[in-house]
C-alpha cells in the first residue's frame, strides 16, 4: 500500500531500513519483533470473520510473555473459510457457537475461550495446569469461569484433557515451578497441599508460603522466594527465624529436585511422618 500510495519504493523496502514480518508486510527494522507486533503483521491479512486465539489471543488479554516471537500465531477460522496463511501461524477451525470477541483493532477468542482452547490443545496434562494457574494468577480468567466452560464440552479433541486440568488446577500458583511441585506431590499419592497459606504469630503477619501443611506446621517453599542480595537474605533470615519460633518447618525445594521427583517426595513423606510423631506425642 505504501509503495502504491508513492510513500516508499520498492528499492526502499528492501534496504536495511525496513524488516520484512509477512508478505506485503515490513515494519520499521529498528522495531523488535515480538508476538505481539506479528499478531498485527497477521492480522492485516486475516480473511473476514478470523480473528486469534489461544496464546496469541492470551497475548492481546495482556498476558505478559506466554508467547515468544518463535511461537505460531493461533488464528481461528469461521467454518468453510480458505486461507493460505504461510508460515509462522497455527490456523484452527471455529467451534459451533463460537462468537469472537473484538479486544483493540483485532477479533479474538473471549477470555474464556481462549484459556479453554489453550487446555484442549497443551500437550500435557501438567502444561495444561501449567497455563490455567497461569492464566488465573495474571487475572485473565477466574478457574470457576473455565471448569463452567469446560463442562459443557461435547466429545472434541482435548476434552478430557481439559477436564482433568481443570480439577487439578487451584489458580493460585504464582510461578509455573510452584504448579509442578503441587502436582508432583499429588502424583506421589501425597495429600494436596494448600498453596499461599498465610501464616501468623503473635506479632501478626509473618509469610505466605507456596505450599503448606497447616495441620503439621510444614511450609514448602520454591527456591525463587529466597534470594541472594544482602537485603533481601537479611530479610527471608527474619522470615525463617519467625517461621521456626512459631513451631514451623520450611523445606526448600530446588530445579533439581523437581528433576528428581521420587527423592523429593520421600523426603515430604519422611518429614510428615516425623512432625506427625511429634504432633501426637505432645
């Protein structure tokens, strides 16, 4: 259109100022590219009715990075609709009864449908959990609002998936590692833990922890809530000597132990025998 218009040339669309995203496509070469810009890139090409979903549509829900500028854009289709949409974008037929949503200049999957469309299609079970703790915690969607949705699934691909990802999600974890641990344990045949439990003494507030047993006073906490800075170890020491004053033990959990789930289960298994024991000799 701006070579048409006589704003540029053909010769000056392909110099170094000018990045080509699709065909007929360039952006300011200076730009970064993100998923973002190359939802617009697409866009600019979508045949009427399409709009996005899935991660790209996550994306315009103003999810912050859950998608990479390597990532498929996910576009939906109207039924019957032809497009050739070259590479780089993910193209899924559209749902009966699905109505899309306009979210800025763009049609996209309601909030709703975006985060079920995004359970069907995980790979996993954990990944699928994985995206709706996500999802919930980035506030896009309440879990409620998508086990409603999801219950109403007829026979389709990634139903059951959906279904299970839905019951053992919480919407509370605030990294993806916190939702592994949980399910870890769960897949250990461990009781579920509750996440962010609030812990106090009688000088009020003390933590929140990841994940707790309140009954035996154990907190398990992910590695990325204890850091190295003078300050901030000087203030998670207080935390700790609180926690212990107040009766509580605090397993710290690390990348590598996820890596290593049967050890690290037992070592949750042995530490609840041992405050159980404890507990009932009092």
């Amino acid at each position: 259109m701006a070579v048409r218009q006589g704003l540029l040339t053909k010769k000056q669309l392909r110099s170094a100022a000018w990045r080509r995203l699709r065909q007929d496509v360039y952006v300011d070469a200076a730009l970064p590219v993100t998923h973002r810009l190359l939802i617009s890139a697409v866009g600019l090409t979508l045949p009427v009715g399409a709009g996005f979903t899935g991660r790209s549509a996550a994306t315009l829900w103003g999810v912050p990075d859950i998608a990479t500028p390597d990532d498929p854009i996910d576009v939906i289709l109207p039924a019957g609709t032809r497009w050739n949409p070259g590479p780089g974008v993910r193209v899924r037929s559209m749902p009966r009864g699905r109505q899309l949503v306009r979210r800025g200049r763009w049609l996209c999957a309601s909030r709703v449908d975006t985060a079920v469309d995004l359970v069907r299609w995980a790979g996993t079970v954990e990944e699928a959990v994985v995206l709706l703790d996500r999802l919930c915690h980035e506030g896009m969607v309440r879990l409620e609002d998508v086990r409603a949705a999801v219950g109403t699934l007829g026979p389709c691909w990634g139903s059951a998936r959906a279904r299970r990802a839905t019951d053992l999600a919480d919407g509370l974890a605030e990294s993806p590692q916190e939702t592994r641990l949980r399910l870890l344990l769960l897949r250990n045949g461990l009781p579920p833990p509750v996440a962010q439990f609030r812990i106090y003494d009688d000088e009020g507030f003390v933590a929140r922890t990841d994940l707790a047993y309140p009954e035996l006073k154990i907190a398990i906490e992910y590695d990325g809530l204890w850091h190295a800075e003078r300050q901030a170890f000087l203030s998670d020491r207080r935390r700790l000597n609180r926690l212990v004053a107040a009766g509580w033990v605090v397993l710290h959990v690390t990348a590598d132990d996820l890596r290593h789930p049967e050890q690290l289960a037992a070592r949750v298994r042995t530490l609840r025998a041992e405050r159980s024991a404890t507990k009932d000799a009092r």
